[in-house]
C-alpha cells in the first residue's frame, strides 16, 4: 500500500472516529442544559397533548416521564399575533398570576430571566380531558414577538 493510500485511510479512520464521539451524546434536541430529561420533545408534547405553533423558534424544553407527575417545562418565541393560537389551540383558559404562583411555570420563566411586565398574560388548562394539567405565561418583548412559556 503506498504512502499516500495509508494517509487517506487513517484520515478516513480518524474522522470516523470523530463522528463517533459526537454520537455519544444522550441529549435530545431542543433540550435544556443540565436536566434529567428522559424523552423527546415530539414524546413530551404527545404525552401532554400539546401541540407547538409550527413558527415557533428558540424552542427549549425538559420532561422526565419517570418523575412523579411527568414533569414538562417548555419555552419558545413566536410572533404575539400567533401566541394566541397556542392558547385556543392548547384548551387553556385565562388566569392570574395569582392563580399561578408557585407553579413551574412562574419559576422556570424566572429561572430564565423573565422579568414581570404589565403585558403579561397566564393561562391554565386543566386536567378534565386531558391528561395533564399545564400553565402558560405569554410575555410581550420587543418588536412584536412574544415569549411564551408553558408548564404541568
């Protein structure tokens, strides 16, 4: 074998070998950093019966289905005239920050960054006909968009 056919061989080798490295990774996409998350996006979404606005970007989750209670937290953008499909869509019903506290939602949103606003607007859908209880909190940045947390 010559030299040259060594060469791209063990280069063909080794870049086998750097693709390999990368398949090791349990992570799902769209996934927190950091969290025990055990299923897909497209699982946790199914399971909670969930349907994600097609333009939604930045889109951000964790679920662990052998938690006590299947916890979901879930973020993304949209544009704010399209929030609202995600909340008729979803069966959730409006609600207060009062009604929120100490959910997932207020805390993962927080834990976020998210910062109260006037413009700021929860939701609630209940388990009766679905399977699980979930929040939601739309909050209005600039240029139009929205950011829209939702949560069990």
């Amino acid at each position: 074998m010559s030299d040259a056919r060594i060469g791209r061989a063990l280069l063909g080798v080794c870049c086998l070998a750097l693709l390999a490295s990368g398949c090791g990774d349990d992570r799902f996409p769209h996934q927190y950093e950091d969290t025990d998350t055990n299923v897909s996006l497209e699982t946790a979404l199914k399971d909670h019966q969930v349907t994600l606005p097609r333009k939604a970007r930045d889109v951000r989750y964790s679920a662990n289905n052998q938690t006590e209670g299947y916890p979901l937290l879930m973020e993304f953008r949209i544009r704010c005239a399209s929030a609202t499909d995600f909340i008729t869509t979803n069966s959730f019903k409006k609600a207060t920050r009062h009604d929120m506290s100490g959910g997932l939602v207020s805390a993962g949103a927080s834990e976020a960054g998210w910062r109260p606003t006037s413009g700021d607007a929860w939701y609630v859908r209940h388990s009766s006909g679905h399977r699980y209880s979930l929040g939601a909190l739309i909050s209005p940045e600039s240029g139009g968009d929205c950011h829209v947390w939702a949560a069990t």
